[in-house]
C-alpha cells in the first residue's frame, strides 16, 4: 500500500488542533442599525438601562388606588366605606391623594396616585353613587408595579455577545434603545473549484457536474449569522484558484475553497494556501471521517478553509472548523447553534480508533424517545444531507458504537 | 365578587377551541424566488428531480478505472498486470476503453468508461511504465457510483411544505433548479392600542410608557417566517381602532391587536372585533393564565387576534395561537418551529384545574439534566421574557407541578 505523498502526516489535525490555531480570531467591528432591523444580530456592547421601566409606580389590576390602611380588617360581611375621589386617566399624570378614607379609580397600567399604595381590584368592590364598598383588604404595595421594578436605571439588562431574540427586541423599544450595537456579519467568500463542475443554470455536459458546494456552503454562511461572498467556479488552474482566493481575501473575512474532490485538485488547494500569505498552511489532512483531504491555513489573520468536494464532507467540515470560527467573528460561544438532542442508535456505526467518524441520521420517535437511524449511503452523496436530519459523533477512542447505545444527534439548523 | 360583565363565560375558549375555528386556513399562494433566496422559506410544491444525478457513472475515488474481472484472486504477492491505456480527464467524456487486461487513470467524479466496472484505489497500485500493479480486487461496482444512484430523475425530493435548509439549497442547485416554488409569506398587521403608550423614540411624559408589543410581537411574527405589517400606535377609541384594524385587514393576511391592558381597552377591542365584518367575533377570554383576556375573531377569512396588554402575556398567546395560524398559512404543520427540551422543575409551580399555566424558565446544567427555574416575577415584567429561555405549561387537569417534576421545556426560539 502506498501512502499519500501529498500529506505530511505531521501536519495532520484534530477538530482541537484547528480551533486552537485561530484562537485569536477576535468579533468583527460593532455596527449600528435600527432596534427593529437587530432580529437575530449579535449585540457588540453591553445593553444598561438609561432608565426605569416602569418609570413610575403602575397598576397592574383595574379596580381602585388606596391607602392599605383603610382597608384593613375589611371582609364580606364588614365592607370598607370609601369615597371615590375621582378617576386616574390612561397616559395622564395621576391626580393627588387620595386623602385617607378615599379611593381612586383606576385601570391596568394606571400612574398610582402618589399618596396610594395599593389596588383593590374591582371584583372585590361594589360603587353606589360616591361611595365604594370594598369587601377584601389590600396589603401595601398590592397589584402595584414599583417604578424600575421591572428594569433599573443602570441594570445591565443584555450581555454584548447575545444574539438578539423577539423579547430583546421589546426590551429594547421599552427602553427607548432605537439604535443599537451590533457585531457586524463576517463576511465568508466561497470558491469552488474542480474542471468538472458547471453552474446550476447550464446544463452539464458528458463528464460534468453542476456545483452543490458553492451554494449548500453559500446558505450555511447564512445559516450561521455570517454573510456570504459566492465567487463562484474556478477551473483546476493554480493562477487561477490564486487569483480568485486572492479576491477572496481582499474582500472577506475568511475564504473557504470547497474543492474538487481529486486528489490533484486537493494538491492545487494546499499550493495555493501555502503561497498566498503568512503564515499559510496549517494543517494538511484531519483526523475526521468524512473530511481527511481538508486544507487549512491562514493569510494575514484571514482564515482559510480548503474542504472536501463531496457534498457531504464539506458540510461535516463545515459544522466542525468553519462554524465555530464564524462564531468567534461574531462574539459567540463556539458552539452556537450547534443543538444536540439525545437519542437511541438504531443502527451499528463501525469506525476506527483515531479519527471521528461522522454518520448523518434521520430521526424518529419511539416509546422509549428518540432513535437516530444512520442514512448509509455511498459518500458523497446529495441526497444524504437533505436526508439526514443531522449527525453523530463516533468519538477518537471508539471502535464504533452498537445499536442502542444512547447518543446526542447534532442538529443540522 | 363581581363577575366580569365584559365576558360572555360561555364563549370562553381553550387553546384547542381557536384552533379548530380556523381549521381552513390554507397556505398562502405560491411564488417563484431564485433558489439561492430560498434557504429559510417554505416549498410551495414538490420538487421531483428533472435528471439522474450523478448524469453518469462516476469514480469516488482517485486511482484506475478497470473491468473488475481482471483484478480477480490478486493479492500484494500475486499482483495482477494492466496495461495503462490512458487517462480520464475531469470534465470530459470518458475516452472508450478498457479493453479485457487495460486500465485507465481515474480521479474521484470522473466519468467511467463504458466498460469499465470498478475503480481500484490508488494506494492499491503501482504504475511502472505503461503497467499498472494492482495488488486487491475490485468488486464489480466498487468506488463507483451509478448514474442516478443518489437522485433519480422523476424521484421526489423534496415535499411540498419543507422548510429549505442549506442542504436542500445545495440539491436545487445540483439539479438546476434555478427557480422554486415557495410560499408567499403571510402578512401580519400589528396594531397597538392605548392611550398610555408613545412610541420608542419618544420621551414618555408622566403616566406615558414607550410601546413594546409592537416590536416584541413584530419581532416574534418576523421569527415565524411571515412578514410584519407594524401598523403602530392608536388611541383608545373605537373608530380609530376600527380604521386601523380595517387597513389591516386590506394590507394583511392576519390582523393582531396588541391591546392595552385595561378592561375599558379590552372591551373596544371586543367592540371592534364584533364589527369588523363576518364571522365577527369568535371568542373572548381564554383559559390560560397568563392570557385570559384575550379575543378572537375573524372577518372575511382573515384571523384577529386580540392579544393581552402584558408584554409576557400577549408572547404567550401569541406562541399558543397565533403561530400556529402562521404556521398553516405557510403550509407546515401547527408545532412548526416549536422546540421541547426536557428538564426537571427546579420549584414548585402553583395552578388551578380548568386553565392552563405557563410560567417563563430559565435553564441551567446539572448532573441530572437540565433544571428549569421559573423566573418568578410580577404579572407583565418585560424583563421576565427577556431572561426566560422558555416556558413550562401546567396542564388543565394540574393543580401546579411540583419541584422535580419531569417537564418539556418551550424554548423560545
């Protein structure tokens, strides 16, 4: 058996090794949009309250603003007599009092008249003329929301490095937080290379392919919160793919080569990454399954990632180097959007010892939860990504797991 | 104790009630968006593959196209001798050939020879001259893969209301599908009503809060895959609520009002929900705490939904009934977009039997499992949504769930 004279095994990584070769990749530079276009950012600085919320004492029952006292001891046999003093009107300053015996009308979100203290709701009241017949004391600070009770002027109410969901978006308005600062999407070019491959508009001629790579890769760039930079095809030519990751590199973050699956064209990818800047190649080969002919480097802090041509591979080396290093860009854990669900294997999964082995699976529901059932299609194959619900993870010191071993599915979303 | 004169007790609903009354709603009609748009969006019809992919049959690994026969009973002792007839260029019809005793260079997605069978890998050969050594057998069939074998033209692919993930951007890609048939995103008319609130720009003045459904809502109708129509602020008043619920109506498939919480506010929208044309009203009051106030109607085939002042309780009525209204507009199914994970109560959830509860949790990481913690905070906190990761929903025949308890956790994405 010959080895692979185009891999020096010294240079063959782990998932690890990679990630900690970009550990200085640092988030992008904070950008401001409008709160209401800030859906799904990342916040690039701390969210602290410039005020309350509420900003002054509220009901948050209709009924009656009160002072307590006058309703202690109070019941359905023994009502409290009031006075109703008037009404506190929607979006109004409260009005003063209410003087000890008196009560004040009052609805959900009212401004609490200063010298009361509580709300009696209207159920357990009755109002005849000027009179209010309470039957149910109040304690102090009952049905009363204090000013920044909610939220305090100066609380830090979201963490830069959040990615912002609807309720943030609430948050932001009530604060009156129209522009915020968000960690602007890195933006990842995309060359594909390989002399077989056509664009999906044309029709492919004997012995050509039309190009998944570019645009299953174009959409998980998306996917991950980043933005991406489609360059399109290249032809096996080394000039050209340097050119073309050149124009990458001006115009990106980060410049991933999904490759012809050939060994000649893997050989082209790792020239061209060892030339086209500092400090280049990093790694030549990865310890994974699907995903050995992967290509990593690095020019002038930009990464670059020359994967696998087969579909498949290029999406598992994806989910393992690319997205994590897209989350750093964006000030994320590593492993944001990466969602595991537990199952039951319905199925062997044989693998060697030394290299992680990935199998990707459809899912279905038993009595027992969850069984994840491998997708065994020849690699490389289309139909098993869009198949498979997501992937399993054979770790390094496994032989394989067994059917019924209890396993996480990493979700493909 | 009062009843409340503003519900009619016998059109109360629960959660399955609103659902049924809207049992017809249909997909939005169809439109045609270049594929790589389509990642996110909702297929309107099935995709059946126009063409065999691969088109013909291709190496998946680098090394020598042969007939398998000839490599038959050889081992790294007894090699067996081809003579190297050429090379298979990528990209390019396969040259004719082998002949009985020949074998031609291959590189992974090569097109096979016609009479070619198997690809033996490289690692297993040695090329001296014009002679290959081959020292394993090829089984016929080995490292190839048939025209067809991964998508066979008439196949159906994809089905009509799938969510496009990257993996199924890459197989429109790889099938020529330039075009799709998605769904048209539902529009969602977000009207906000009460005479307390101002918009985020503005400086509240006494008694004045900034709005937060609006967005907050917006926000969770953007995430559902439909299209926010943010109709803004509007008085309390029943013609002006009506015109603005009636521009909706025009402008959108779906109209929410974001009510103010007071019983004066709910009952102009009760109003406005009688009259704005036929059925009217459907509803008013729900068994669900938080989310009792809430109405329901529909006017010429077009849901309304009048959801609670209470940013915490209008999210939970939206979550509970309004996205699976959106979710039927798209085609999917009514837990679209729901996610469960399974935790244990870190507390005790107190309820009543005949309503459902739902409190806001956040999660934390124990030896167990998942804990969920309810964030207990007063009626209507925005900041409770913010911290909650989800919710946890206290059956109807429960009275409260106890620390420990086995639940699904709603997470809020």
């Amino acid at each position: 058996m010959r080895s692979d004279g185009g891999t020096d095994f010294f240079k063959v990584a782990v998932t690890a090794d990679v990630l900690r070769a970009f550990r200085d990749v640092a988030p992008r530079e904070a950008q401001e949009v409008p709160f209401r276009d800030a859906l799904g950012r990342v916040l690039a600085s701390t969210v602290v309250a410039g005020a309350d919320i509420p900003p002054f004492d509220r009901a948050v029952m209709d009924g009656y603003a009160v002072r307590a006292a006058d309703t202690f001891g109070c019941g359905e046999s023994q009502p409290a007599y009031l006075t109703c003093a008037g009404t506190v009107e929607m979006g109004r300053p409260a009005p003063p009092g209410p003087k000890p015996g008196e009560a004040l009308r009052i609805s959900t979100g009212g401004m609490m008249p200063s010298a009361a203290d509580a709300v009696v709701m209207w159920e357990y009241t009755r109002e005849d003329g000027d009179v209010v017949e309470v039957s149910r004391p109040a304690a102090p600070g009952e049905n009363v929301v204090r000013a920044g009770e909610d939220v305090r002027a100066g609380d830090t109410v979201l963490e830069a490095g959040r990615l912002l969901r609807p309720a943030d978006v609430g948050l932001l308005s009530g604060l009156g937080r129209t522009v915020v600062e968000v960690v602007r999407r890195p933006r990842v070019a995309v060359v594909s290379t390989g002399d077989e491959l056509v664009e999906p508009g044309e029709d492919p001629g004997p012995g050509m392919v039309r190009n998944v790579n570019q645009y299953s890769l174009g959409a998980w760039v998306e996917q991950c919160g980043a933005e991406p930079v489609l360059l399109g095809l290249v032809a096996d030519d080394l000039e050209q793919i340097r050119a073309r990751v050149g124009e990458g590199l001006e115009r990106a973050d980060m410049v991933i080569i999904s490759g012809g699956s050939s060994a000649g064209t893997r050989d082209l990818t790792r020239r061209v990454v060892e030339t086209c800047g500092e400090p280049g190649l990093l790694f030549h080969g990865l310890a994974v399954r699907p995903g050995k002919p992967t290509v990593v480097g690095s020019s002038g802090g930009r990464p670059i990632f020359g994967l696998p041509g087969h579909p498949v591979s290029a999406m598992v080396v994806f989910l393992l180097l690319v997205r994590p290093v897209i989350n750093r860009m964006l000030g994320r854990g590593d492993d944001a959007g990466l969602r595991k669900v537990p199952a039951r294997l319905g199925d062997n999964l044989p693998s060697q010892a030394g290299r992680e082995d990935f199998y990707q699976v459809h899912l279905s529901q038993s009595d027992g939860g969850l069984v994840a059932h491998p997708v065994f299609r020849k690699s490389g194959l289309v139909i098993s990504m869009v198949r498979g619900e997501g992937m399993v993870r054979v770790p390094f010191e496994r032989e394989g797991l067994e059917e019924g071993e209890r396993v996480d599915v990493e979700i493909y979303s």
